[in-house]
C-alpha cells in the first residue's frame, strides 16, 4: 500500500487524478501552530501529530477521527520516520 506521501506528485502542477497531493511546506506550516499542551505529558511533536491528521483525512480520504490512528498502524515505518515518528516495528 503506498503511503500519503510517496503517493504525493514530485513535479509543481495540478493533482493527478486518484492522488491527493501533499502541499509543498507542508510540515513547515504545521510547525507554526503552537502547542496549547503541557510538556510534562507530550510524547509527540504537535507537527507529528498533525500531519498524520492531515494525511489520513486527505491522501487516505478518511472521514473520522477514529481512522486516524488506523492510518497510522497501516502506515510503513518509511512514512512514520519522514513525519517524525518513531517507528514501532
């Protein structure tokens, strides 16, 4: 299965049809929400979080928040590493 990101079109243009894809920046812009939670209990960066949100929701074309963690455990360890995760397996 090809993850969000691999599927995401390398070359500037329109998407391609079936594909959603990633905007350029993407993660750059996620870095700028600031993170309202306590530090003592963050085990993950807000960006991390966030962009496997993104991912699931639009490349995935989920439309819960439940399948947001599935996304995730279906994801390869390739993808998990790029979005600043560490991979479990």
């Amino acid at each position: 299965m090809p993850s969000a990101l691999s599927a995401a079109p390398r070359l500037a243009g329109g998407p391609i049809a079936g594909v959603c894809p990633v905007p350029e920046g993407l993660l750059d812009r996620l870095t700028e929400v600031s993170d309202p939670r306590d530090p003592r209990g963050v085990r993950y960066r807000l960006l991390s979080l966030l962009a496997i949100g993104v991912c699931a929701m639009t490349a995935a074309g989920h439309n819960s928040l439940s399948a947001i963690p599935e996304w995730a455990r279906r994801s390869s360890p390739e993808t998990l590493r790029r979005l600043g995760l560490p991979s479990a397996r």
